[in-house]
C-alpha cells in the first residue's frame, strides 16, 4: 500500500512511530526514516514562511506556533529516532555526526545498539559480534557480573499459565488497566508481603496470591540466585509488574526505584525478568550496566540478554539498566513478567492504578 505523505510535521512523526512500531520489512524501516525526514522539511519550511510574514501576523503565528512547526525538543527527538536508524543499519558514522551536532558526548556502544542477533551469522570485521562472543567466553567477567540468567526456569505449566495471563495484547490484564504504548501509560504494580507467603496460615489456604505466590516463593528459594545475591534473603516485600511491546519500543535507561525514585532513590535488592516471549516474536534484548547512582564515571561494561521462552534474568538493583529498541523487523511482542525483592517499600493505597498498590 502507499504510504500516505502528511502536510503537518506532527502527524508525520505520529505515522513514523507507528510505521516504526507495526513494521513488517525494510521498506516499512524505510518509510519510518522518509517520514521523519519529511516531518523536519515541513517544519523548516513552514518556520521559514512564518518568517517572512509582517509584525502583526508574527504575532498571530505564537498563538499557533504549536500546530505550526515542531519546537526544539521535537526536532530533537526526530534526529535521535534518525541516528538510532542509521545505527542500526550499520551507518554509525552518519549517526555521529547527527548527535554530535544535537550535542551529546557519548551514546551507547554499537555493539548494544546493533546488538548481534542470536544465531546469526556476522560478517569477520563485525565488531558487535566480537564483542558478544568474548564476553560470552569471559568467566571471570561473567562471574564479577551483575546479573545471573536462568533458562529453563519456567516448566511447561507455569509457562502456559502465564502466557495465558500477558501474552495476548487485548487480555483483560492489559485492558484492565488501560495498558498502551503510544503514548505510554502511566506505571502500575503491585506488592506481595513475603511473610503472607511463608505463614503457616496462608500455606495451608493455599495462600491468596496463588499462582503469583508460587512463581515468587520458587525465585526465592533458587539456590544460584541465593548464591549470587546474598541479601536475597532479606526480602519482606515483592513488587510486581508486567509489559508488553512491539519490537521496536525499547525502554529508556534507568534505576528501578520505590514510586519512581520520587521523594530520593530507593533501591531493590533484586530485580528479576521472565521471559513470556522469544527472539523470534519481540526481540529486543535487556541490557544490564555495572553503573550505580553513586558511581563518578559512566559505566564501560553492560550485559545482554535476548529474549527467550522461560527464560529468567536477574540483576542487582542498584545498577542501571534498560530495553535496547528492536533492530530490524520482527513480527511479534515482547511480553516480559517483572519482580523488584525488598527489604522495605512503601505499600501505596490510592484510587486506580498505580506504583506499589
């Protein structure tokens, strides 16, 4: 089908992002990079105009600059989500001289941001695929990481169940809570207290968290993560959280903290990721840092994991972390089932959705 050519600079970076989100082959990525290219014409164009104009008109313009032309930060925007494409594609050189211009100093390696595919094959001079394989072979890298994958944690019935739960976009979970993507909802989880779960009491109720209870108590009690994270066991809480997104979303970089770090940082002791899909539906990696809040100088190590089914990732939850936007074109969602383990959060009742309810 033919794409349709917006005249509003806005409406274009709209149909970008959903062509970006919906893609179904490289000219679909194409379009995304025509669209955003011709939404920074229409722009320039119109500003130039708006120029020209007398005094008096100019005065009429700011009542409307807003549905006239992108502002600064939306130009801004339009060139990251170009030099991420140029990335991408194996163009870092065009993307460098883009995010210099916009003034950045540093961006995330290539080989995260062209991460290598699993199970791919990679041109000799590939730098990202050298870089995996020799992280890959690094015991003691691995070991002094911190993060720690599980594959396999998942048996068949605990996967069925819960991608009977999260894997369907329009199930009642997502629904429920007026999940979306563009633009994002708002945050929302939900707090388990551990000493519910180990009560004598709720053991022989079968507990009220059920299902959620057992996934929960079978993490805690896993010896390689009570191995690898010693406080693990100081866990009274347990927050829980879900997404599930298109191949090319991606999750900003960030530190997992009690409200969202309002009111001060608070950390968890651990954070926890199951996989609900693989590589081949939304393939989108997570990349865990060894930078902390505190830490005077950015991180020069991070870590990858792809999705894969039953998989569990967990890291330590102080470091920085985040979800590298899909490359290329995948077909399906990323669907990922989250937990934070606390030794102390604030359990919050409001009205509606929300953090830590």
């Amino acid at each position: 089908p033919t794409l349709l050519l917006p005249n509003n600079p806005r409406e274009c970076m709209a149909v970008a992002r959903r062509t970006w989100l919906t893609a179904r082959d490289k000219a679909d990525l194409q379009n995304v990079k025509k669209m955003y290219l011709r939404a920074l014409t229409l722009s320039k164009t119109m500003d130039a105009a708006q120029q020209a104009q007398t005094t008096q008109k100019r005065k009429r313009r700011k009542q409307t600059r807003d549905d006239s032309f992108l502002t600064k930060d939306e130009t801004k925007q339009v060139l990251e989500k170009i030099a991420l494409l140029f990335i991408q594609s194996s163009k870092a050189d065009k993307a460098k001289k883009l995010l210099h211009d916009l003034g950045y100093t540093c961006r995330l390696s290539r080989s995260v941001l062209d991460y290598p595919l699993p199970n791919d094959e990679h041109d000799g001079d590939d730098d990202a695929s050298r870089d995996h394989v020799s992280m890959v072979r690094s015991e003691r890298v691995i070991k002094s990481a911190p993060c720690i994958i599980l594959d396999q944690f998942l048996n068949d019935y605990e996967d069925r169940v819960l991608r009977k739960i999260f894997q369907d976009p329009e199930a009642s979970y997502w629904k429920d809570h007026d999940y979306q993507i563009e633009p994002p909802s708002s945050y929302f989880s939900y707090i388990i207290p551990v000493d519910v779960l180990s009560s004598t009491k709720q053991r022989k109720s079968n507990n009220n968290y059920g299902f959620v209870g057992h996934i929960v108590t079978k993490i805690l009690n896993t010896k390689h993560l009570r191995e690898k994270f010693k406080k693990l066991k100081r866990t009274k809480f347990i927050e829980m959280w879900a997404h599930n997104r298109p191949h090319a979303s991606g999750h900003q970089m960030h530190f997992d903290s009690d409200d969202e770090g309002n009111g001060g940082v608070r950390n968890p002791i651990i954070s926890v990721i199951l996989y609900l899909s693989d590589d081949t539906s939304g393939g989108e990696p997570s990349l865990v840092t060894t930078q902390t809040l505190d830490d005077s100088t950015l991180a020069d190590r991070g870590f990858l994991s792809h999705p894969k089914q039953r998989r569990l990732v967990a890291f330590d939850g102080r470091v920085l972390h985040g979800v590298v936007p899909g490359k290329g074109v995948r077909q399906g969602r990323r669907v990922t089932l989250m937990f934070a383990f606390w030794e102390d959060v604030e359990i919050r009742k409001g009205e509606g959705h929300g953090s830590a309810r």
